[in-house]
C-alpha cells in the first residue's frame, strides 16, 4: 500500500495522535522528520501503513509548535475520528 493510497485511511488511535501532536509541539528533529515525509514519521511512531497515509495532506509549512499547542484537543478530536478520514475536504483551507 502506498501513502497516497487515500482508499484505506485510518484515523490514529487515541494515544498515538496524543504522542504526535506532542512531538510537533515540542520536538524539532521529529517536526524536521515529519515535514520530509509524513508517512514515514508516522510509521516510525507505530502507526500502521492504514493510519499513516497522509498523501492529501499536503505540507508546505508545519504549524508553529505554539500553534500545535494551542489547537491540540481540536486536532486530537480530529485525528481519531473516522469522519475526518471520509471527507478530504476538511483538510482544505476555506481562505485559499
């Protein structure tokens, strides 16, 4: 399976999206790492190849570790809900 495979996305266990959210508010090496290859990242956290792929979230720059702070309890609700892996449209941004 590929990471753009977006037939078979996943949402991320609870504890996973906690432990991710948590390394791009504060780990520089993992938001680097992240950045290069989301898919990659995630899968060296433990996420299954399902979970990890990403391939409709394009990342031309990650959020500010304040910003992943400050939003965290909205993005963990929305990492491991299914719904947000049925709709590509709610990673588009309403402004662009």
């Amino acid at each position: 399976m590929s990471p753009s495979d977006s037939s078979a996305k996943a949402p991320l266990p609870p504890a996973l999206a906690a432990k991710l959210l948590d390394l791009l508010a504060t780990d520089d090496a993992f938001r680097q790492q992240f950045a290069a290859d989301p898919h990659a990242a995630l899968v060296a956290l433990g996420a299954t190849d399902a979970q990890a792929a990403v391939g409709c979230v394009a990342i031309d720059q990650l959020a500010t570790p304040a910003q992943f702070a400050a939003a965290r309890d909205v993005l963990l609700n929305h990492l491991t809900e299914v719904a947000a892996f049925n709709n590509p449209f709610c990673f588009v941004n309403a402004k662009a």
